[in-house]
C-alpha cells in the first residue's frame, strides 16, 4: 500500500496539472471551465490512492465494476459522489443504483428497462447517459449511432430514468486528434436527439475524453471527463 506522503503528493501534483490543461483547453475553446466535471476513475487503484485523490480536490469518482466500487464504498461513503463507467450487468443493477448517482454507460434498450424496473422497485429517479458506439468497433460496448435516436426516445418513455446525455469511448490512439472527429459525432447526434423534444430528457451531459485526449474532449464539449492514468499512474492489470 502506498499510504507514504510522497504517494500523495504526485496525486496531487496530477490533479493540478489536469485542472491547469482544462482550464487552458476551456479557454481556447471560450468554455468556463467551471462547466467541466472531472471523474477521477478509480478502477484497480486502492483505497488509500483514493482518499489521497479525495483530500485534494477529486469530486466525482468513476468505477467500472460494481463489486469493486462497494468495496471502496465501504470504506469511502459519500466524501466523494460515484458514477458508474462500465458495462453494467443486469444483476447488478440492484446494487449498482445504492452507490452510484450517475450511470454514464447505458449501451442497450434492455439495461436501460431493467434499470426502470428496479429503480421503481426503489422508489427512486435514476439520471443516465446513453452510451454510443462512436466508431462502430464490433469490440465495443454502446448503441450503434443510428439506433441513438430511437433507443433515446424509446428511453424517455421510461418513467424512473431521465436520460441526461451521451458518452463515448472513442477507439485508442496516442494521437489525440485522432478522437476528435468521434466528438463531434457524438456532439452531432446529442443535438439529433435534443430536435426530438423528448420528455424526461435534458442532454446537458457530454461524457467524454480520457488520459491521452481529454484537452480535444474540452475544446469538443464535453462536461464531464474520465480521467484514471494521469492522476493515479499506470494500472497494474
Ligand atoms: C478506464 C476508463 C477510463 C480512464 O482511462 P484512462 O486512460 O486511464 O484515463 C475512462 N473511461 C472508461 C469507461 C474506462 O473504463
């Protein structure tokens, strides 16, 4: 365990220097850059790394794995608000809506009615992004872009989910240019479906943008970015 001060100190140091870039990139972009939320994603990073993120600044924590998340959970509660980043399994959709207060990766009609149904069961409203398959790679979890609309709509009719946004994993490459032609498609089918004029639904949420690409993500739009490598440092898987 690194609970050491010099541990918690490049925590630090990379969350300022990203806060420092957003600034820059929001400005370029003429954005406030109090408009952009960072998710600290903190998937196989331990618990301690965690409340060192916390301490110094880190908000909005993102997990992709509900077993992992509880665990921290236990352990960190509510100092820090919890979305949800992964392909979420209908079994664990129960436990999931106890943690997390945003689910960034609704990728089909069926999760999103199986999260209706339980959200009912809970009494509760459940703010969610539908994930798009940007780039329509076979390996990728999201609705394919020319089902965004219908599956928006069909979502919307779902009376314990207000649909919030989109998010986007655009395919990896060290250029981040590269990313941003799959940002302005997502931005394009946002405003698609905001000409539909659905009700329960607010598209003022744009999840994208990660380690190698999130300065183009704030330059595109987006609101919120999932950040994990360039505050905590490599993963170990
Ligand atoms: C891991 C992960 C991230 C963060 O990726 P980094 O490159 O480490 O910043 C963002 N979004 C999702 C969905 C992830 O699974």
């Amino acid at each position: 365990m690194h609970t050491d001060n010099r541990f918690a100190e490049e925590i630090a140091e990379n969350l300022r220097r990203i806060w420092t870039n957003i600034g820059a990139a929001a400005r370029r972009a003429g954005r406030n850059p109090a408009g952009v939320t960072l998710v600290a994603v903190t998937k196989n990073v331990g618990v301690e790394a965690v409340r060192a993120a916390i301490t110094n600044g880190a908000a909005v924590l993102g997990e992709n794995r509900v077993q992992e998340a509880a665990e921290k959970f236990k352990a960190i509660g509510r100092s820090a608000e919890w979305h949800f980043i992964g392909h979420l399994q209908k079994n664990k959709v129960k436990h999931a809506l106890e943690i997390f207060s945003l689910i960034h990766s609704v990728d089909s009609w069926e999760l999103a009615a199986e999260i209706d149904r339980k959200a009912e069961l809970a009494g509760m409203t459940v703010p969610v992004l539908l994930q798009v398959n940007v780039a329509e790679e076979t390996s990728k979890h999201g609705v394919p872009p020319l089902e965004a609309e219908n599956v928006a709509r069909r979502i919307s009719a779902l009376r314990r989910l207000r649909l919030s946004g989109l998010m986007a994993i655009p395919p990896y490459d060290p250029d981040p240019e590269k990313s941003r032609p799959h940002f302005r498609r997502l931005v394009e089918i946002r405003n698609g479906i905001a000409l539909l004029k659905l009700e329960n639904t607010r598209l003022n949420i744009l999840s994208f943008g990660m380690t190698g690409d999130y300065e183009v993500a704030v330059e595109e739009g987006a609101t919120h970015l999932r950040i994990g490598t360039g505050i905590f440092g490599e993963r170990k898987t």
